[in-house]
C-alpha cells in the first residue's frame, strides 16, 4: 500500500468555501469568484446581454454553497439544478461558473492540468478551434472590408485551419427581401479567397423558418460549407432530422440553447444533429457538459461547443472536450465582432485582457492548440486587470435587429 505524504493529505482536506463573489467584466462577461480556505477560483458564468439576471441567480445561491466543502466539485449541480424552476438559462449559467471555477480549484490543489483530473486526454497532440470573422453582415466581394478578404486575412495570421461566418445580416423567416443570393456570393467569394483546405462554418442563428434553412442550404452547398449552425428558430427542431437528410455531406450543428441532457437527448433520438453545440457555461460547467459527451459517444456523434465567451470558458472547454473521443472543434473568441463593439475605455485585447500568458493559445504546424501544462485550466491571471474590470462592469448589450417593415427579429 502506497502512503500519503503530508502534503498528499492536505491536498485532500476538507476546504470549505467562504465566500462567492460575482460581478460583471468588460466587455459583456460575468466572472464568479470562488473563495475557500485554500485558495481562490474563478468561473464564467456569463449569459450574453443578461449579466444582472445571472449575478442575481448566483447572490440566491451563496445560501446554499457557503460553508460546504469545495472538492466535492459537483455540488452546485447537485444543490441548484435538481430544484423547481432550476433549468433555464440564467439558473445553468450561474452553475456553470461556480461549477467551471470549484473544477479549476480542485485540479490546482492536486497541482495538475484539469484534463488529468478528467482521467486524461484522448486527443493527445490537442484540438483544433476555429474562429470567427465577417461581422454581423459579411460583405461579399474583395475589398478590405470584405468577408473574404477577412477571412483570407485571418487564417494567414492566426494558423486557423476552421471559421465561422454569419451567414447573413438580420434575416426575416421567410426571405421576402431576396438575401439568399447574397449569401451564395459572399460563400462563392470566401472560398475562392482560402481554398478548398479550410472549412468554412456558416452560422443561420436561428432565424429562419425551415423553407428558408433549405433555401439557405442549397445557396451555400456548392461552396462546400463544413456545417451550418442552428439553421431554424428552436420551435421548429422537429424539422432537423429532414434538414439534415437534405444536408447530406454537410453537417448539420445545433444546441447552443439546449441547456439539459433531456433535450439533447430528444434531439439525438431523433436524429437530427451531427455536431452538437452545447454551451458549457449554460448548460452548467464542466459537470454538466461531460455528460453530454458521454451521450454523444454513445450515439456516434461530435460535440462542438458554442463558446463566443472569455477566455476562462473556453480553457474549460478544452480540458472538457480534450478528453472526449466526441471532441472535434472548438470555438474561440478571440478577435469576436462582439467583444469589439463596446468602448469600455481598454486597450489591448478585450479576451486576453484577464490573463498574464495568452501564449497558450498558440496553434502549433497542423492546426492544432497543444496540451496546457499548468494546473488547473492553465490560465495565469492578472490580478490588476481584474480589480479594474470590476468598476466598469459588462457594458456591451445584445443588438436588436430590425427588418426592412420595422418589425424587430432575432439578432
């Protein structure tokens, strides 16, 4: 028998948590601050334009968490989703920082990278992620300021080998305006811009009725798209499985607001994915998401997590994801329309702006971000840039989009 170590033990003693202290950060984060008897952790927990309504959800839940022992990880799962009224948005987005920062605080107690803590990675070289580019209206054409050249621009500078583009501007349900022709131009152009060696992922945001995801469909099809993100408003789910017959080769990806394993587990039964978007951050954290793997591993299909949030979200993705034989894709942030939208008064870079060691996002020679070798999520924060966050707060609001009749639609 092998015997613990004095320090072995103290790294298994009980550390309870003392306080929890939520705020919002600029641009539109919220950042959840766990403080223990050995040590301190922090999550994101942001839910995008809705920071009071989250800030809110964790001030209910210090209640129920102060006092109880922080190594048992999944207590804020335990305690706040298996309530009346628990599995909404705001509530699993609270979750999911408390969960994400209580993981980090475990993992740096044990002094190793949190992917080990998961039992390891199966994708032992690292993952890919992709990133966005294009705006909210990409410009078709090859000017500065169009997608492709953008686009071009990006995977030149940045090593990506995947990205993402919003397939249109504000979109009607049903395409009375004649957009769909533009949005096979601007594919047409990004295409012949990068070549056939990068995927090109086109973001519908859940605008369309399902006659205009078809329409959207066959536009884009013959610039050989990757996959199309939530190509319909969630009411009408029930037509992916007839979307993704018709997508044939293209995949078909969705889930972002899908926040339970119920409802994802409806939309792998019906067979109407193949690369699901769970958001870590709210659908619960690391916890949460680690059984969404598990479901889509089962049913032979990928996880690709929606993650347009910080830095802290997206390291928690990756030692989820790295350890998943679902993993695929990542999406990464950095360089976002959203993060630049907002004068807070910053310089520099609004998604590395909280940490000392942005290094660590570097892609290596085949596309891929290796393993991180610090403890915990890897991330090496700045204390001063956090305290300033904090006096500004999370400005940036949701955009709303108005249709040519002045009728208000889905950003």
């Amino acid at each position: 028998m092998v015997e613990l170590g004095m320090q072995d033990r103290r790294q298994l003693e009980s550390n309870p948590i003392e306080d929890i202290v939520a705020y919002g950060y600029p641009p539109r984060f919220v950042f959840v601050e766990i403080h223990t008897k050995h040590g301190k952790a922090i999550g994101d927990a942001t839910l995008e334009g809705q920071p009071n309504a989250v800030l809110g959800a964790i001030e209910d839940a210090k209640r129920f968490l102060i006092g109880q022992d922080a190594n048992a990880v999944t207590i804020a799962t335990d305690y706040l989703t298996t309530q009346f009224y628990s599995n909404g948005p705001v509530t699993r987005s609270a979750v999911g920082g408390i969960d994400t920062a209580l993981w980090d605080l475990w993992a740096r107690r044990l002094g190793v990278p949190l992917y080990q803590v998961f039992g390891g990675a199966h994708h032992r070289k690292g993952l890919p992620y992709y990133c966005w580019e294009g705006g909210h209206t990409p410009k078709p054409g090859f000017d500065e300021d169009s997608a492709a050249t953008l686009v071009k621009r990006l995977v030149d500078q940045r090593g990506v080998r995947s990205v993402k583009l919003n397939v249109s501007s504000f979109l009607p349900p049903i395409d009375v305006w004649r957009r769909i022709p533009e949005v096979g131009q601007v594919a047409a152009d990004v295409r012949k811009a990068v070549g056939d060696d990068v995927n090109l992922c086109f973001d519908f945001h859940g605008r369309g009725k399902p006659a205009t995801a078809r329409a959207l469909l066959e536009a884009l099809r013959p610039h050989r798209p990757f996959f199309i993100e939530e190509p319909m408003e969630e009411e009408h789910d029930d037509d992916l499985p007839s979307l993704r017959e018709q997508a044939k080769e293209i995949y078909v990806a969705t889930g972002e607001r899908m926040y339970t394993l119920g409802a994802v587990r409806k939309l792998i039964k019906a067979r109407g994915v193949d690369l699901i978007q769970t958001d870590l951050v709210h659908c619960g954290g690391p916890s949460m998401l680690r059984k969404i793997n598990a479901l889509a591993e089962s049913a032979g299909i990928g996880v690709a997590p929606h993650c347009p949030l910080s830095v802290i979200a997206f390291m928690a993705c990756y030692h989820t994801m790295v350890t998943s034989s679902a993993g695929c894709l990542l999406e990464c942030a950095d360089g976002i329309h959203y993060n630049t939208e907002v004068d807070d008064g910053y310089s520099g870079n609004p998604w590395t702006r909280p940490i000392l060691n942005p290094e660590v996002f570097q892609l290596d020679n085949e596309g891929l971000m290796p393993l991180p070798t610090g403890p915990g999520l890897g991330l090496t924060f700045n204390e001063e840039q956090l305290e300033a966050g904090k006096k500004i707060g999370a400005a940036w609001q949701r955009p709303t989009g108005r249709l040519e009749t002045g009728a208000v639609c889905r950003w």
